[in-house]
C-alpha cells in the first residue's frame, strides 16, 4: 500500500495515546465489574466514522505478486441529506491475468485489514473478544462474495479464520444459486473454482460457514426480496464459533477455534476470482451479544427496514422474565445465563 497526503495527514494514535486508552478501558470494565457479567454494551473494533480508522488500515492484493488486480480504502464523509454515515469504501478491480512469472499460478484478489496495533504499558496490544459471541458488521455491499478475515497471536503467523459476510443479496438470490452463471458475482463457490482446486481447498467438504447459502447461526436482516424502504445498509453478526480455520486460502484440519482474547486483526478479502470492479461500504466493525437499546436508534435511521431488532437476551441482560421463572418447592427461582448466573452464585 502506498501512503497517500491525507492518509498520511491523519496519524495513528502513539504509544502514549494507545496505554492510556486501553488502560481506562479495563477501569470502566474493572468498576462496572463487567468482567462477572455477559457484556450488553457493543466493543467497536474498528468505527469508520473517524478518518483515522481508515488511515490505520492496509489494503493488499495481488499486486505484491505481479498481479494486476487493485485495492484502495477511502474515507468517505457523511452525507445528512440521506442519512448516510461517514464510512469506509473498499473498492478496486478484479483481474485474473497472470504476470509473465512462471512461479505464480493464480492471481485474483483484494483486502484490507487493520495494521498491528502495536504496543502499550504491558506489551503487545490485542483485542480480548472473549466476552462476546458475535462479530458485527454494518456495510452496504454490491453482492459480491467477500469474506471476513480474523487473524489472532497464533503459533503459525499465516493461519487466518474467515468466514462469508452474507449480505441480503444471499437472501434474494439463494435460490437462484444452483442455476447461476458460473461467471457470476454470486455463483456458489463450486462454480467458482475447478473441481481440483475445490477438492484442495475444502478436503471435508465445504463449511456451511463459506457456503453460498447463510447458515441459520448468522443474524441478518430478514427482509424478503423487496427493497422497499432499505437504505441499502444492513447490519450481519457472525458468531465467532463458527469461523473457519484456514492457510492460504486452504482450510485446515484439524480445526481450531479463534483465540479470542489475543485477536490482532479483522479485515474483509475477496477472492471470488470473478473479473471486474468491486464496491463495498464499510461503517462499522464491532463485537457483540446482540442488538442493544442503546443501538437501535443508530441501526434504524442508518439501515432503514433492514434494521435488525432489539436483542431480547442484552435488553434483559439474560435474566428470565417473571413469566418464564421456574418453581421449585412452591417458591419461584430464576438464574442468570452465563458469567452474570455464576456471580449471582458467587454472592
């Protein structure tokens, strides 16, 4: 990637900047005694809305290898007239063409991710997302097939779990995906690859987490195929749980899960091979346990009818309704779900 004026212009924070957050970060957590309950509050990864996200982001294609495939991610300011957001737009092109370099077989891809968080007080900086279940994402996608990448403080540096960021397009065209052309932006990864590369690359199998097809885990809008009143935002949680450990783009056996507490990097890739331009809008990356009240303003005036609805379990912070508390002995008893049920045990 090549630093331009402006991205140049806005710095990442420093050293200094970096402990100093990070460090009233875990007082919040440590005085709210946070760390007993599941989290109801969303922990932003990477906000879009300020400039300098952008500027502490990399782009990187096939480019490095003599490809001609190209990736740019660019700032762009709200604009309140529709009630569009300041956000990130990762565009670029598609090219399959191979350089004259009889070491490179395959060419055909664009990402982005943040660059290493550096260091702070107490060493390496990392993301700890054990708290949480879901990744969020609120973008405003053109269909194709992107997928997101989690890189994490991993004994094999290369090793990358990813998953399908399944956009509403999906809920359209799933059906229409066992005749789409092969050439499409949303053909099925089947179609995309040879049947060679297909066997190489998913040896069990394709994961229901790659599929073309959203699995029921993934929360979306459920919007059916009008898009009347949609903004064309929409926000996707991904369970963590359900990413795919892969290496070069290959996936990889025996899987693991992601090490969550140690996460250094989330970015977005496209490698559907399919020749031409891209387009994808970018808001907000966050980590979450669901749609909060405190969101849902934000959500609504942003994504329109493709809002996704406040999450019953964080409205409550996962204690049963007085309707749903069981008896025992004559006497009503309800427990918490998760880390806040074992503090309740605690006390």
């Amino acid at each position: 990637m090549f630093p331009t004026a402006s991205r140049l212009a806005v710095k990442p924070s420093g050293f200094f900047k970096r402990s100093a957050e990070e460090l009233s970060r875990l007082s919040r957590i440590a005085w709210n005694t946070e760390a007993l309950s599941t989290p109801t509050k969303p922990y932003t990864l990477l906000d879009f809305e300020d400039e300098s996200s952008v500027a502490s982001c990399k782009t990187m294609a096939d480019r490095a290898v003599g490809g001609f495939s190209t990736a740019s991610l660019d700032y762009i300011p709200a604009n309140s007239s529709t009630n569009t957001p300041a956000h990130a737009r990762f565009h670029g092109t598609i090219s399959t063409k191979l350089p004259n370099n009889w070491r490179v077989e395959r060419t055909g891809y664009a990402a982005f991710r943040n660059q290493d968080r550096g260091f702070w007080l107490f060493g390496r900086l990392y993301w700890d997302l054990d708290p949480y279940t879901y990744l969020a994402l609120r973008v405003k996608s053109d269909g194709r097939r992107y997928t997101v990448n989690i890189q994490t403080d991993t004994i094999v540096e290369t090793d990358i779990h990813q998953h399908r960021l399944y956009t509403r397009h999906h809920h359209v065209r799933s059906s229409e995906s066992s005749s789409c052309d092969p050439l499409s932006p949303y053909a099925s990864p089947e179609a995309a690859e040879s049947p060679e590369l297909a066997e190489a690359k998913y040896p069990t199998g394709i994961p229901p987490a790659l599929s073309d097809v959203p699995p029921p885990s993934t929360i979306m809008s459920s919007m059916s195929g009008t898009t009347s009143g949609s903004t064309g935002w929409e926000t996707i949680l991904l369970p963590f749980n359900s990413f795919v450990r892969t290496n070069h783009g290959l996936v990889v056996e025996p899987q693991t899960s992601i090490i969550r507490q140690r996460v250094k990097s989330v970015g977005i890739g496209l490698t559907d091979r399919v020749e031409g331009p891209y387009d994808l809008r970018i808001h907000r990356i966050w980590a979450t346990n669901g749609m909060s009240e405190a969101e849902i303003e934000e959500e609504r005036r942003i994504c329109g009818t493709a809002a996704l609805p406040v999450d019953e379990g964080v409205r409550t912070g996962w204690v049963a309704s007085d309707d749903a508390k069981p008896e025992k002995h004559g006497k009503q008893e309800h427990k918490a779900k998760g880390l806040k049920g074992l503090r309740d045990e605690w006390d």
